[in-house]
C-alpha cells in the first residue's frame, strides 16, 4: 500500500486575533442563549474514515474554499488513550480545552481540541459571529458512535447545536482489501463500522483505480458499500473535490425531515438476507401494514439495542411507524442504544399506512426481527 502524504493538518491562510480562551457566560445565563431570537442550532457533521482516505483533504478543501459560509472545523486530538467519555465532559473555566483558534482568510475557524469536546463546542457557539456550520473531524476516533449519540441527544449541549450527518471517507483504491482484511479477522472492524454509521460516504481517489477497469471496479466498490450501507449516499471524488451543498445540512437527524426518510426506506423495502449466508456487518428492512402499539415498539426496541436479546448488534436503524390511535406518522432513529420515536407529520388520506424499519448491523436475523415485531401489532 502506498504511503499517503494527504494526512497533513490543514493549512493556516491567514492567523488573524486569537480568540479568548473563556467565551462560556456563567451558568445561570447560559440559557438566555439558546433562544429563539438567536437563531436554529448550528448544525455539527462528523468526518470519520480510514487512515489515508482523504479526511484532512476534505477538511483543507472546506477550509480554503471561497464558499462564503463560516464554518468551524474542530480537529479532536483526544482519541482513544482519553476516551470519549472524558471528552464529553464540561471541564470548566479552568480546563485546558481548546490549544489553538485560528481563523482564516474565507471566515473558517480551525481549532483543536485534546480534552472536553462538549466545551469547545458551547465556546465556538457562543460567538458574537454566527457560524454556519461545525465539522469534527474524528481523527483519534475509529467508531463515530459515541460522538454520534452525545451530539443528537446530550443534554449538556441544549440546543445550541443539532447533529446533522457523518460522513466516512473512503479510498476507492485500498477499500476493498481493508473490507477484506477485516472479514479475514477477528480485528476491529473499522472499516465496517465506519461505512455502517455514515449519512453520506465520499469515495475519494477514484483516479487511482486502474483505467482499463475504472468504471466498472467503482460500480463494484459502490455496490460493496451499499451492501453494508444502503442508506448512506454515496459521491465520487478526486481529492475529496465535493460540492458542499452536498455535505452540509443534510438533516439526517431531524426528525421535520422525513421526506428523505420516506424515500431511503422506499428504496430499501425489498432488502433481505435471504440470499446472505455470513453474519457480517448488511443492511435489512421489514415492513408491516398494520398499525402497531407505541409502548411495545419501545420495548421492541430497548429489547434489541439495549438487552441484546436476540444477540444482534445493530449500528443503526431508520424507520417510520403507523401507531394505532394516531394520525401521526412517527419516526424511529437510533445510533446503538441511544433511539428517538416521535412524530413527524400527519398521515395523508390517499396514503397506505405502513410500517418500514430498515437496520444496518452485525448478524441480524430478519426472520427473528420481523416476528418480533409483529408481536407489536395493536390489538384490536
């Protein structure tokens, strides 16, 4: 395998007044902040992948490019040895959290964070000027997970940020041989994981695939990322040159979104593992037209992620539900065991209500999933 040079931290265009350490207002004003008048919450998209995929490439071309939004980008140097438990906490005033700001030319901030990441974001939201968006890229990080969760619903951070998407870098080059070095392993599975838990997967470096087969190994790789991840969207790169209306503010998370909800899921309802033998890392979907009972899809629910009761791991699940006694439809999310049920809109009157629940994960059983969960069905 080549030795990467793309690696390197992102450039500095221009240092300009360092930002003071301590922005945070004292706790009883903290949520004067969070108001209305301030605007919605900054939306926060985690950049995970593989060492030498491309991520501080993804991040230079953000941070260098004349796009007219202020982000900030938030390289973690925390990673493994400290954990993310510890990163998530709020250390106070007198914690050593962000070791450098700076700011650059097109209006970016670029900082870097060794210790509580929950700080560092309240500081960089507490500016007088408003940022568009915030990346964090997981460089210390091989699992998105953990950020995942305490970002779409920690209480430390109230609304003064959203988790919007993550994104998982990979190299259309070495892809296939590191999927293949982990089913030939007992190792960690990063490379699994990382398709598994991502909204928009960045296939970089399709130029360095052999011309004479190019289109054809591409088509390949992406039907291998679909077969691990069939609701993340998938966009070729050279060099990670994407189009950051493509990236940004994809709303993965947000329950109002449900639209693109609706659409992933209908793309997905004929997955099965019928045809599948192994018990690696796939997407699958059930469906059931009728209407089910809100509390026992709860305890569904908290019976898999949470009890492991039927020995499945799963990464992540989207779905929408038909309750009974409700002219909502409801959303289901959940990133391991953290899940969110709630409604989204109002069924239409020429819609076929149904129930669509599709999980990405390591050895899921359909059969198992689907039983189970008709034993949901409301009773009439």
């Amino acid at each position: 395998m080549e030795e990467e040079e793309d690696e390197a931290p992102p450039l500095a265009v221009e240092i300009n007044e360092a930002l003071p350490r301590n922005l945070s207002p004292p706790s009883d004003q903290s949520n004067q902040h969070h108001t209305s008048a301030e605007g919605p919450p900054v939306g926060v998209t985690v950049i995970t992948g593989y060492l030498g995929a491309g991520k501080s490439t993804l991040v230079n071309h953000i941070l260098n490019a004349q796009h007219g939004k202020r982000i900030a980008v938030i390289l973690n140097e925390f990673g493994e040895e400290i954990g993310v438990e510890r990163a998530m906490i709020n250390e106070g005033e007198g914690g050593a959290l962000v070791e450098e700001w700076v700011e650059l030319a097109n209006g970016c901030i670029c900082c870097t964070v060794k210790h509580s990441l929950v700080q560092a974001l309240e500081q960089l939201v507490e500016r007088k000027d408003r940022l568009d968006h915030i990346l964090l890229e997981t460089t210390g990080l091989a699992n998105p997970a953990p950020l995942a969760s305490v970002l779409w619903l920690d209480d430390q951070l109230e609304s003064a940020v959203k988790l919007d998407s993550i994104i998982t870098v990979v190299d259309a080059k070495n892809l296939r041989y590191q999927l293949k070095r982990h089913n030939d392993s007992s190792s960690f599975n990063e490379a699994f994981l990382q398709i598994a838990f991502a909204d928009v997967v960045i296939l970089n470096k399709v130029d360095l695939v052999s011309p004479d087969e190019s289109e054809c190994r591409i088509v390949e790789l992406e039907k291998e990322i679909q077969n691990v991840n069939s609701l993340a969207r998938i966009i070729r790169s050279v060099r990670c040159q994407v189009d950051l209306a493509k990236i940004l503010n994809c709303q993965a998370y947000d329950a109002s979104h449900v639209t693109h909800l609706e659409a992933l899921l209908e793309e997905n309802k004929s997955l099965t593992t019928n045809d599948l033998h192994d018990s690696g890392v796939r997407t699958l979907c059930i469906c059931e037209p009728r209407q089910v009972d809100l509390d026992k899809v709860r305890l569904w629910v908290e019976d898999i992620l949470w009890d492991k009761k039927y020995s499945m791991d799963v990464y992540r699940c989207k779905g929408v539900l038909s309750i009974s006694n409700s002219d909502q439809l409801h959303t289901l999310q959940a990133v391991k065991e953290i899940y969110e049920i709630v409604p989204a809109r109002k069924w239409k009157k020429e819609e076929n209500r149904s129930n669509k629940i599709v999980f990405i994960g390591h050895s899921l059983n359909e059969e198992i999933l689907l039983d189970s969960f008709r034993a949901c069905v409301a009773t009439t």
